[in-house]
C-alpha cells in the first residue's frame, strides 16, 4: 500500500500505473491525487480525456470498455468510478439507480468475471506509460477480500485517512511551498490551534493567507493569521487567557471585546472559557502526579503545541487559584442559566476577577 505522500511523489515524477484504488475518509486527498493525475498525464487533453462515473449507474466491465474505446480527441484517458465497493458496484447493471440489481450477476459474469477484465487491463497497460488509466474511488474497503490483495500488489493503492499532527503540518507547509511562500512556525501553531483538520477549510484558509500576502511578501507571518484568521477560532482563546495568566486584565477585556464585537454568541465563548480552564485544572493535577511534561499530549488527548502551551500557562497558576477559578466559573454557569445575569457581563466580570489574582509558579515539576 502507498501512503499519500509516496503516490503523490510518483506521480510527480511521471511514474503512472493503470490502476488506482483511492479509499478512507478524507476526500480532499482523493481529489487532490485525482487532479494532479488529470495535470501530469493528460495534461492538454483534459477536456476530452477525462470522465468521472457513479459506481451505482455503470458497472466496472461497462466503465473499462469506455475507457479502452478510441477517442478522436485524446490519446490518453482518465476514468474515475467514484463510490466502488468492490462485487457489488463492479457487478452493477446499468440502471441509473445507485446499487442497481446484481441478480443473475456475480464473480464470473462476462468475459471472465469483472476481476478477471480488471487485472487483464492492468497487465496490459502496465508496460511503459499506459494509455488509459482507471481511478476507483471508495469510502472503505474489505482487505481481506481476494481482489484488494492484488490489486495491492499490482497497482496503486492509497488509504486517504485525516491528517493529524505532524503529517498535518507537513502538508501544510507543502501547500504554501508550491507557490513559493513559507510559514513561520507561530503561525502554524496558530493553524493547528483551531483543532480544524477539514482540509478543504485549511486549504481555503491557506488562500485567503496567500492572496492576502500578493507576489511581494513571502513568508505568512503570526501577524497575518490573527488578522485574517476566523474571529472564534480557539487560538483566540489561548491569546485571551495568556493575558490572564500574566495579568494583563486590560488586554483581555480588549480581546473579549473583539470577539464581542463580531457577534461571537456569549455562551459559546463562555464554553469555551471553561473548558480552557478545566484543562489547565487537569495539566496541573498531572504534574503534581510526576508526569512528564512530553506526556502531557498523550493524558490530555491534545495535540503535542497545544499541550506546550497549556503547560506554560499551568505554571503561572498555583492548583489552589485554578479549582477556585472552576468553582466561579460554575457559579457564573448556574448565575447564566437561572437568568441572574447576562452571559456577556458574566465574562466581563470573571475575567477581571481571575486578572486579580496574585499568581506564583507552584505547579510540580515546573
């Protein structure tokens, strides 16, 4: 199996096979492959060389003699058959219903069975560049079945799973360096911060910062993603409570009020608030219990900067000054539910009051 990085690589370098098999969960990866397959093999010729099918209306025998028939327009074509699970979409009659009826229909059905032509078309266009080249797009995949096994061995198959982490930051910045621009490391973190691994959004995001930039400046700045970046993104409340803990009431009232300002719903703020708040709590309890500020990611099921981040902030605040902070924040919650207050003024006040405190590094192991 190849991972996407390794697929993406090969066919960057011109290595083509006749098959590929593209599964998992996220989809923009498979579109991504799918369009630099479409740039780098039929390059001029994807207006006529290219057709995308629905597995539900068109069986794989049906899609491969499509894809083999002559074109007067393009020497090189590029199927994909997009919602394949394997016998029962290879089998479909075409119908135009998704799942169409597979009565009568099974492994052998045709010229040798829907795997039998399959693999007969990969031994044939394997050698050298292929002329045709069929793309099956899937959400999951059996492996144990027979046809996954050789179809492992034999052409390209990738699982398309979510990014996280670090795979997530690589590809970040592969992204802006295909345009000839780089990030700072800040401003990465303040990326990730937002917990979004929606690719299509961290893409989009990544052009507004692009576009933003122009032709002149080439390096996305920390200065640019806070100016651009979504107002309610948690990154905003990690700069909000970094001004708590240093004290600096006045900056953190400021950011409040932007956020405020930009019509961000109070209790989702609040929320928010909270549970920052519950996790510097829990990050303080750890220490104190001797574990190591490495394995703060793991315990609090966070990724490794946010983690970071939350242990320097846990070492402004003695244990004492943050269960007092979660007891107010709960009577702030009952206050807000029972109508006493407004959820706005509510913020207002708690931030001022946690600004008061006097804080000295207690925490363990700090």
């Amino acid at each position: 199996m190849f991972g996407y990085r390794q697929a993406r690589s090969r066919i960057m370098a011109d290595k083509f096979s006749p098959v590929y098999l593209l599964f998992g969960e996220e989809p923009f990866l498979k579109e991504e492959l799918i369009a630099l397959l479409k740039e780098r093999y039929l390059g001029g010729q994807s207006t006529y060389g290219y057709e995308k099918l629905e597995a539900g209306s068109v069986s794989l025998p049906e899609a491969l003699t499509r894809l083999q028939a002559p074109s007067l327009f393009a020497s090189r074509k590029l199927l994909v058959l997009d919602g394949f699970s394997g016998p029962a979409a290879a089998n479909a009659i075409s119908s135009g219903k998704p799942g169409g009826s597979t009565r009568g229909k099974g492994k052998n059905t045709g010229d040798g069975g829907w795997e039998q032509q399959l693999f007969n078309f990969l031994e044939r266009e394997k050698a050298g560049i292929p002329g045709a080249i069929l793309v099956l797009l899937a959400a999951t995949v059996d492996r144990r079945r027979r046809w996954f096994k050789q179809l492992d061995k034999r052409a390209i198959v990738v699982e398309c799973t979510p990014l996280r982490g670090g795979e997530l930051a690589g590809w970040i910045r592969e992204q802006v360096g295909e345009v000839g621009k780089t990030i700072e490391r800040e401003a990465l973190e303040l990326i990730l911060l937002e917990g979004e691994n929606n690719l299509w959004h961290i893409y989009n995001e990544l052009q507004k910062y692009i576009t933003f930039l122009g032709d002149k400046e080439p390096v996305i700045t920390p200065e640019v993603i806070e100016e651009l970046q979504a107002i309610d993104s948690p990154a905003n409340i990690f700069k909000l409570t970094d001004s708590l803990a240093e004290g600096d009431g006045k900056t953190a009232l400021g950011l409040l009020n932007r956020l405020l300002r930009h019509r961000e719903p109070p209790l989702k703020i609040f929320f928010m608030f909270t549970r920052h708040f519950r996790l510097l709590l829990e990050t303080c309890a750890l220490l104190e219990m001797g574990t190591p500020p490495r394995q703060l990611a793991g315990e609090l099921k966070v990724p490794p900067f946010v983690s970071q981040k939350l242990y320097r902030q846990a070492s402004l605040y003695s244990r004492e000054t943050l269960e007092d902070i979660i007891l107010e924040l709960h009577d702030c919650d009952f206050k807000i539910k029972t109508g006493q207050v407004e959820p706005a003024l509510a913020l207002e006040v708690i931030l001022g009051w946690i600004s008061s405190f006097h804080r000295s590094p207690k925490v363990a192991g700090v």
